[in-house]
C-alpha cells in the first residue's frame, strides 16, 4: 500500500468551501473491502454505475468496490430519460447484479411507464447514496420492482460510514461501517 494519499477528491461539503480531501491507498481498500463483505459482493458481480465517475459516489463504488473484489463494472455514460427507459434491459443483457443510484435517479425510474417488467435473474440489489431517499420513495421502489434498495451514507472524507439493509427500519442511517 502506497504510504501517502492515493486519491484527492474535490469537495465543499456542507460548508461550501470548496477543498481537496486525501484518501490514503489503505484507507479506501479497508472501507471497500468491508463494504463488499457486509454486501455479500464477491467477483461473480457486476455492477451497474449510474452515477459520473467524477463524483465520489460514481468513483467508489462504480470502480473501487468491484476492483477490491474482481467484480466487473458496466458504466452508463449517461443516465436521463433514455437511459431509464432501457434500464432493465441492460441490467439484463449485462448480467447485472448491483446497481448505484442516486435518489434523483430512483425517482425518474418510478416515474417511468414501463410495459414490460420482469425481475432479472442476477439482480440483487440497489445501492442509493449521496442524498437522503424519502422512505415513501424506496417502499414504493421496492414494491413495484421486488428489488431491495439499500442506503449509504458517507461524506468524502471517510468514504462510505453506514449502510441500511433493514426494509424494517427505512429511517435509519443503517450499521456503520
């Protein structure tokens, strides 16, 4: 492991003063590392990133928490309407197993009438970060799709802190991390 910092992330944060934040090499294979174990992710996964790869979110855990695990990652350049739209032929056709999202994209994806809808066999999960998600919004997900949308919550800094899998307790921050 490399003995400085391996990453510099530009943030502001909540304080809207923007600023370099150092992740160390160790630091982001431990965090992701323990992701992955508590998600069950090994190397048969693929993910699906959703999210811009210059966001921490889409770096993390669209390139970082599959390559600690030799899972494979397919990357949507963009995702708008279109991309919604052929979001579960993709997941299908790419074998896909995990999903990064944000909640912004959640939402489109509900608000998508959708004529065809069956569950791909190699999904199991979505991971929702970088903004709270309404519980109303992840219920109805959950409901409409039968697919589990767990929670994150990091901040640059310290990567990912907590991850929520209890469908029974849609409010909290989850197990820390």
């Amino acid at each position: 492991y490399a003995a400085g910092p391996s990453v510099l992330l530009p943030t502001s944060g909540t304080t809207g003063k923007p600023k370099i934040v150092e992740i160390s090499c160790r630091g982001i294979i431990d965090n992701a590392e323990e992701v992955c174990r508590y998600l069950d992710i090994e190397e048969d996964d693929t993910f699906l990133s959703m999210t811009p790869l210059s966001y921490c979110h889409g770096f993390y855990n669209g390139i970082l928490m599959p390559l600690v695990v030799g899972a494979g990652t397919v990357v949507m350049d963009k995702f708008d309407a279109f991309g919604a739209a052929k979001l579960w032929s993709t997941i299908e056709r790419h074998s896909i197993s995990v999903v990064n999202i944000v909640p912004t994209m959640l939402e489109m994806i509900l608000k998508m009438k959708y004529t065809r809808y069956a569950r791909p066999a190699s999904l199991r999960f979505f991971i929702c970060g970088t903004a709270r998600l309404q519980e109303a919004k992840k219920k109805s997900f959950e409901k409409r799709f039968g697919v589990p949308v767990y929670t994150q919550f990091g901040m640059t800094e310290s990567l990912i802190n907590t991850i929520n899998k209890a469908s029974d307790k849609p409010d909290s921050q989850g197990r820390p991390v």
